[in-house]
C-alpha cells in the first residue's frame, strides 16, 4: 500500500493514463473502429517478434498476467487485499490462478515483493 492507497492491480486499467501517441492512434484509426483489427493485431506481432527475436506465439498484447496459487482464491484475494493490493477475480474455467493487471513499474515492485512472501508462506 502506498501512501494508505490501494494498488489496483484488478482492472484493465493504465494507472499512467493514455499516451499522446496512443491518444493519436486511436484518433486515427476511428474510421475503422467498427471492425476487429486482425490484420493490424498480426502485423503488430510479427513485428514485435522480429524485434526480440522470438517465436510469434511467445508475444501477448495483454495487460495481464495469470500465475497459479496454492489454496482457495478468495483467501488469497483477501490476503492480497490486507497488503494493500487488489487483484482480479476468479476466472471459470482457470481455476487454482489469478489474474494480475500489469501496473507501474512501482507497482509491480510491491507486488512482487508481496508475492514472494506469500511463496515463502507456501500461498503460491
């Protein structure tokens, strides 16, 4: 918890807000709003793949992130919750995993320092 404010780490949310050129692309691209963007989605991915070096199918355009836990889901949403986090809900049909929405880098560090003293406490 920073500064007694949760981390919503639940939601699909940017917690740094819309970029100017993410402002611009979206403005752009209006016209074609009312269709799935496959073709562009592709070549994104093509494209970023190419970039790192990896396999097409190793790249995600998620904001988030499933990791497995160890016990009952809602103990652990509560667990998160008492140190300052918020994560996501269940998800039928991933049982025994969680949902995580990517964060801040500062976030994240929270997060992962929280995580690893629940794997210490054999909770994930």
């Amino acid at each position: 918890m920073k500064n007694n404010k949760m981390i919503e780490l639940n939601a699909n949310e940017n917690s740094l807000g819309m970029s100017d050129s993410a402002k611009k692309a979206v403005t752009e691209s209006l016209s074609e709003g009312f269709r799935y963007p496959d073709n562009v989605r592709a070549a994104l991915i093509s494209k970023v793949a190419s970039i790192h070096g990896v396999a097409e199918n190793q790249i995600s355009l998620g904001n988030f992130i499933f990791h497995e836990i160890k016990g009952d889901l809602k103990t652990y949403i509560a667990r998160m919750r008492d140190s300052g986090i918020k994560v996501g809900r269940d998800f039928p049909p991933v049982t025994g995993f969680n949902r995580v929405t990517l964060g801040t880098p500062d976030e994240m560090a929270v997060f992962i320092k929280v995580l690893k003293s629940f794997r210490k406490k054999g909770w994930v």
